[in-house]
C-alpha cells in the first residue's frame, strides 16, 4: 500500500536566483520497505535552460575610483563626488549627514554588494540600527549596522546597509528627485530633508546625497538590469562577514492612521515626538503589554524600548521607529502579506531516486559555499583560467547515500569543446562544500568544471547531467 508523503523544499533565495523549491515538482512515495523509495518530479524534460551571466560588473573600472582598497580580496570603493562631499562634510564647521552608494565585493568569486552608506558628523553619534528614506510619496527602511571612523582629522559616523535589486533600483531611482527626506534610526535620530539645488552650507553637502552615486551605477549597472544572477551569494557573503543579510521595509508614505497617530513626512513617528500621537501609540504598547505605566505624549527612551521589544516580536527590523505596519501589528490587524511568486524552476526525475534542478550559470575565477566567507573553496588549478558555475537543488533519495563523485557525472558542452565537470553540494548551513548526500537531502547543488579564458566568449553553452542510463540536458541562456 502506498502512502504518499509531500516533501517541503524550502531554499531562502533573492530575485533573481536560486528558485525556491516547491512541493508542487517533487512527491515522495514508499512502498512497503525503505528499499523502494520513489521521487517524481512534475518538470517536463523537454526544453530544459538556466539563466547564464558570462559576465559580471567591470571591477577595472571600480579600481580607477581614488578610494578603491582592498584587503584580504575584499574590496570598497564610492565615487569622487562621494569623497569630494566627504570632504565637505568634515572641513566645514556643521554637523550633518550625506548618503552614497557603495560597492564592496570578491572580485575572485565574481561576487558585488552595493552598499548604502550614510555620513554623519555630530558629536553624538545616533549608533544607527537602520536607515529610513522617503521620497515620492515612497518608504524603504533599509537595516544598517554604524560605527564611529576616523577621517581626517574628525570621527564621522558610517552607516552601512547592504542593498537588495529592490533597494538599489529606489535609491537609483532618487537621481531625479527635488527631495528627500533621510533619517537615521538608533539610540539618537537624525532626520534631515535633503533638498536639490541647494545654495551653499551643510544643505548644499547634504544635497550632494542625490548625484554622488552615478558614476556607481554607471558601472554596476548589471545589477540594475537583471543581468546579475548572484544576489543570494552576494546576501550571504555580506552577513558571513557581517552577521546580518540584507533586509528592507517599504510602504507607501501616509500622514494618519485609524489607531489616533499622526505620521511625519517619512510615515514614521520617532523618538524625540511630543504629540497626541505618542500617546495614542503608548496605549496601544500598553494594552498589548510591551510597556507599563500611564502613557503620555513623550516618545522617550522607555516607549523606544518598547517598541524595540515589538518589532522584534513581529519581525519588523529593529529601528526603534514606528511605521503603520507595526501599529497594525500591535493592534492585531497586521497587513496581509503577500504570496511568494516565484515560480519554481522544473525538478527532474532521475530513476525516481534522485531529482535536479538547475537555476542558473556563471563565470568567475572561484566559488563558495552561500555563507563560505571571503575566500574561494573552488579555484581553477590554471590561474590563467576561469570556473564555469552552474547551481540549483539537488534532493536525494539513494541508500545508502548518494556519492557525487562516483554516482553523478556532468560536463559543460559549447559545440565541439567538452569539459568534464565537478559536483558538489552544500552542508553545515551553506558554509562548506562536501560530496556525499544522505537520503532525503534537500540541498543547494554546485557544479563547476575549469575552462580557458578565451571559451569564456563562446555562445550557446549547454550543462549534460548523467546518474546511470539517464542524461539530462540542460541550455545555458
């Protein structure tokens, strides 16, 4: 007697990246023994392709920026009008803040993280937890990590987010606006509108906010095209190195809610607000017990706690000001949200003991795990060459395990040129690479196989996948 068992594949993946697995493409079955393990998937064999990137941004072009540096195959770099409004901002006599975009990166694993980062000079320092912009009538709160730099002869607070292809496409989009409106969120808060066209002062450094990053996205623009396929490598170098991924909030900007609370030009109510508004918020941490007391019209340190404790509840990042969001969280209405649409990449049966699906394909000089850190677990032998990458998922259901040296084959085919591939997958929570699978593993697949430079140019690449009698074909487009 059969009993059906669904498999849930779950894979945390970016736009633009490894899918995530569905229990729509892979049904496991048993009959009677665990000899008779069945996999099916729903993908049709015919017509099979993955997304193929032969080239990334142009690091030559990011190392002629005056502040490129790199350590340990790390590197950074802003733009010149970023360094020359830096320079503005810790020679004049006013304290203020201007944002850029960044870029930081492993050339060596064909990896970039944009970065916006915000400069802020003030004797007191706001230890920002995130940034929160608002322009065209738009919200995004960007999570952030801050800490005190020396430059020059003054310590100015950096305040790093790292951006998602959504982050970077609003702040791109800021180039044409009159204004904005930036706030920095932590123990203290900054908030300043940032104004196009102004005349001279802190406003016209601050101003600079809105051009300084064009020669930035002049040169990462794959990002913005979606033509960059390694977002989620990119979302998991940054928090193996930093100890959080990318995250953002956004919302349409209003001024009032039904809940009593007034919203500033942000759509957010801050520390430091003395209105009705503050009290109306205070009832609502009080009656849903993250805070005690009788409440009152002063958004102080005790109701920033509190709402600190509620966004850690309900998931929210952590800023320590209010969006309608979290007031609906709190009031137990919380927003619908909305169904994950992205469709599953086609899964492929092999002898019902194994399934594959390949999302995508690359050109770098090495590969790692998704959080493997700075350095290349996977190096072409020839450093004159290049690995050609393909990932996806790989679930397995061979006894005693599935060995993927010796039970999988692969190569990579352009025309007349073959070469033989490796395979690998990931293990300890996508920090290494290892070669064996254990029944019923659910893991992210690597393969990878080393080619000369110059078969970087050809077109038409294909990836031919064997376990036993049975081969797989799969376009690389």
């Amino acid at each position: 007697m059969k009993k059906a068992i669904a498999l849930v594949l779950l894979a945390v993946m970016t736009l633009l990246c490894v899918p995530s697995a569905s229990a729509s493409w892979l049904t496991l079955a048993q009959d009677g023994g665990a000899q008779d393990i069945i996999l099916s998937a729903s993908g049709s064999a015919q017509n099979l392709s993955a997304k193929f990137s032969p080239s990334i941004c142009d690091t030559d072009e990011i190392e002629k920026f005056p502040s490129f540096s790199e350590v340990d195959g790390v590197y950074t770099a802003r733009s010149y009008a970023a360094d020359t409004a830096l320079r503005s901002l810790v020679s004049g006599s006013s304290n203020g803040c201007f944002f850029t975009v960044e870029v930081s990166g492993v050339k060596e694993l064909g990896i970039i993280e944009p970065v916006l980062t915000a400069y802020y000079r003030s004797s007191q320092p706001t230890n920002a937890a995130a940034i929160a912009i608002a322009a065209g009538g738009k919200q995004f709160v960007f999570k952030a990590k801050s800490e005190m730099q020396a430059i020059g002869r003054r310590y100015v607070e950096v305040v790093k987010a790292p951006l998602t292809a959504e982050g970077l496409a609003f702040i791109a989009s800021l180039s044409s606006a009159e204004s904005v409106n930036l706030r920095l969120c932590g123990s203290r808060v900054y908030t300043t509108e940032i104004k196009r066209g102004a005349a001279n002062g802190i406003a016209l450094v601050e101003a600079q906010s809105l051009n300084s990053s064009k020669a930035v996205f002049d040169i990462i623009s794959p990002l913005m095209t979606g033509e960059y396929l390694l977002w989620d490598l990119s979302a998991g170098w940054w928090e193996a190195k930093n100890g959080f991924a990318p995250e953002y909030e956004t919302a349409d900007v209003i001024s009032g809610d039904d809940y009593g609370i007034k919203y500033d030009k942000l759509g957010m109510l801050a520390y430091g607000d003395n209105t009705s508004a503050s009290r109306s918020l205070q009832t609502m941490l009080v009656s849903a017990g993250f805070m005690y007391g009788t409440p009152t019209q002063n958004f102080n340190e005790e109701t920033r706690t509190a709402v600190l404790g509620a966004q850690s509840y309900f998931g929210f990042i952590e800023s320590g000001c209010v969006t309608p969001a979290l007031v609906a969280s709190i009031s137990g209405k919380p927003a619908e949200k909305k169904a994950d649409e992205s469709a599953a990449n086609d899964a492929q049966s092999f002898d019902g003991k194994l399934a594959v699906s390949i999302a995508r394909a690359w050109l770098a000089k090495g590969a790692s795990p998704v959080f493997g850190g700075d350095a290349a677990a996977l190096k072409p032998i020839n450093s004159d060459n290049l690995l050609l990458i393909a990932d996806g998922r790989l679930v397995s259901a061979v006894l005693p395990e599935l060995r993927l040296y010796r039970d999988l084959s692969a190569y990579f085919v352009c025309g007349d040129y073959k070469f033989e591939a490796s395979l690998v997958c990931e293990a300890n929570g996508g920090k290494s690479l290892i070669t064996e699978a254990l029944p019923l593993s659910d893991t992210r697949l690597v393969i990878y196989s080393e080619i000369p430079a110059p078969a970087a140019k050809l077109a038409g690449w294909k990836l031919v996948i064997s376990y036993g009698d049975i081969e797989k074909t799969w376009e690389l487009k």
